[in-house]
C-alpha cells in the first residue's frame, strides 16, 4: 500500500496525485510542488488516502513543501504581471494582423516559463509573435490553443439557470454530450435553447442522463394502448417523467376526455409499427353480439385490395378488348357496304358506255379550223384570179 494525495492548481481544474513525503496535510492546504512545467503551487484537493501499488501511477513526484507567505506573495505579484502580459500581447497581435483571440495568460511560480492562451478557427502561425514576446520579457514564452469550451471555462459566467456555470465551479472534466440526452429528457430540441454560453449542448445535460434512463425504463411511449384498473381502453397521450405520471385519453360517445394516472394503475399494451391506436368505447353485451356477427361478415365479403385491383385490371383490359373487337366489326360492316356500292356505279359507267341511246350518234373525226379556213382562203384567191382573166 502507498499513500497518496490529490492537489488541483485551478478552482474546477483536475486533480494530480503526489507522494505527501510525510507532511501532516489537510483539505484546502496550500503547497509547492514540481511539474512539468516547472515548480507551481497548488492546493490540496483530496485528503491523504492509501492505495495498492499498481493503481498509484509510478513515479509520484514528491510535495516539495507547505506555501509560506512568501510563496502567497509571490503568487499575488504575478497575477499582477499577467494583466501587463495580456495587454502587451494583445498589442503584439495586432501588429503582427493574426487571426487569433487571446484569452488569458499565466506566469509560473518561479517565473520562469509565461504562458499565453488563445483561441483561433484555423492553424496560425505564430514563430514571429513569440520571438518578439521573448524579446520583451526574457524568458520561456509558449502559447497554447485552446477550444471554446476551456475559453468559457477559464473566463466563467452564469447560465441560464440564474448560477455560475459548471465548468467553472465544479467540472474538472468535459464529458460528450448529444441530441439523445434532449430527446431522452423530452427537452426542446432547438439548439439555442439547449446550448450553454460556450454555445455547445449544456453540460447539465450529462449530469442528468442516468436518473432520465433509469426513469424512462418504466415509462411508456406516447400512442401506447393504456388499460386501467376498471377495464376502461385508452390511448397514452403524453407523460410526465419525473412525477411518473400519465396523461390517458378516452373517447366515450364521441366525446373526448384526459385523465391523469400513476404508472403502476395502468396495464400498457405498446403500439406496433403503423398502427394508429384509438380508444376502444365499451359496448353492452346485447350489442356486443350484433356486431361481432356483422363484423365476420365484413371480412367475409372484404376482399383483399390486391384482389381488387386484379378484377379491376382484368375488367379494364376486357373493356378495352371488347372495344377494339367492336370498333373492327365496325370497320368491316364499313368496307362491306362501300364496296358493292362503287362496284354498282363502276357497272352503270360501263353499261352506259357500251348501249347508247338512238339520238346520240357517232360523231365525225374532228378538224382544226385553222386548215379549213386556209383552204377558204386559197379558194378564194383562185376564184379572183379566175374571173380576172376572164375579164
């Protein structure tokens, strides 16, 4: 067994184990010990307790020594330095026109390492700003990027609860949160109303994750079919977690009606996939019996609708057969007609053609006039020229 003890350099920082080297220690004790960054103090956060070997991380750095109030005093003129060291790194930035915001910076115990928080979008290089921040103060500078979650956490606030946020006062770790913890709390689920000031989804919400599951086991889910203790149907309108209450609804002669019911007084029957449950009204015995009856004779003459669409499809199709067969004897009665009617006129132009009547009679060939009239005219010469010599 090894003895060991929890210190925590920040209010809702984590906790760091150390070998307590046989210093009398107590809650809220101030100390100084080594770290990876240098010599710090811290305060002790979890009271001297022993541990089996193997779950004590090796190797425990050892508590050099209890605070002093010179080591207090030393920590109070460097929260003085760290205001002048934001201001001046601010000015930096704006001179070297990086894209970043600076959130806080931190002096070590001894001094010797300044530490320069800041947020940003993307990647920035900043090899410039730290030679010049090292050529202003002459010692170790390291910046660090940080999220908005640690940035919230570092600078604190109050939620919208009306008190401090959790990060700032007790959470020394981020734990995720999701969109199901809302759904399994029946929150809203507009991200406004759920994010916190760092505008991601509230801490709280994981805090209260298991009491809403183990709570949730025993509720049933909205359209469920509730049955009371009195054999009365309804219908889960909506629930209250919490209190374990139900909301039930019945219809009763067309009236509707919400009562209210601890969840042990009901008999739940859950909702299958696509059905849409509705309060059963009770009916007497005397009508109980009619309506069983015409309700097998309903199933008996329901015929399945893909049966329906069947006859549908075929009478449709005969329809349209009957039509084409209609409209093609339509066609030949047509062509049957007209066809002895054009034969009977072909026949009378023949007939016609072949007896004629006794007052028409064959014509003569015909002649050109022209030819005729040539012909006067050379007669005619003839005869001039014959009386002339006859003269």
């Amino acid at each position: 067994m090894k003895k060991i003890i929890g210190v925590r350099f920040r209010n809702a920082g984590k906790s760091y184990y150390f070998d307590p080297s046989g210093l009398s220690l107590h809650m809220n004790d101030r100390v100084i010990v080594e770290t990876a960054r240098g010599v710090e103090m811290g305060i002790v956060s979890i009271p001297e307790m022993e541990v089996e070997d193997d779950k004590a991380k090796q190797p425990l750095k050892e508590i050099m020594r209890k605070a002093t109030e010179e080591d207090i005093k030393r920590v109070e003129e460097n929260i003085v330095k760290e205001k002048d060291a934001y201001r001046i790194g601010q000015q930096k930035i704006r001179e070297h026109n990086l894209e970043m915001k600076l959130v806080q910076t931190e002096y070590t115990f001894d001094r010797n390492k300044l530490l320069f928080y800041f947020t940003a979008d993307d990647r920035v290089d900043f090899r410039e700003l730290v030679k010049d921040l090292a050529s202003v103060f002459r010692t170790r500078i390291e910046l660090r990027q940080i999220g908005v979650r640690d940035e919230t956490k570092i600078l604190g606030g109050i939620g919208i609860c009306g008190r401090e946020l959790c990060c700032k006062t007790f959470l020394s770790d981020f734990a995720p949160v999701s969109m199901k913890m809302a759904k399994e709390q029946n929150l809203s689920l507009n991200p406004t109303k759920i994010s916190g000031v760092c505008g991601r989804l509230m801490c709280c919400l994981k805090n209260e994750e298991e009491t809403y599951e183990y709570l949730n086991e025993r509720m049933p889910n909205k359209g469920d079919e509730a049955i009371t203790k009195s054999n009365e149907h309804g219908v889960v309108y909506d629930t209250n977690i919490l209190k374990q209450l139900v909301r039930v609804l019945f219809e009763v002669d067309d009236e509707r009606e919400i009562r209210e019911y601890s969840v042990e007084e009901l008999t739940i029957i859950p909702r299958k996939k696509g059905q849409n449950n509705k309060p059963k009204q009770e009916k007497p015995a005397e009508e109980a019996a009619p309506a069983k009856e015409s309700e097998r004779k309903n199933k008996e003459t329901k015929e399945p609708k893909e049966n329906k669409e069947s006859k549908d499809n075929n009478n449709n199709k005969e329809r349209s057969n009957h039509k084409k067969q209609h409209g093609d004897n339509k066609k030949e009665n047509n062509n049957k007609k007209n066809k002895p009617r054009r034969e009977e006129k072909r026949e009378d132009k023949h007939e016609e053609a072949a007896t004629p009547t006794g007052e028409d009679k064959p014509k003569k060939p015909h002649k050109p006039r022209h030819r005729n009239r040539n012909k006067n005219r050379g007669n005619g010469e003839r005869n001039e020229n014959n009386n002339g010599k006859e003269n």
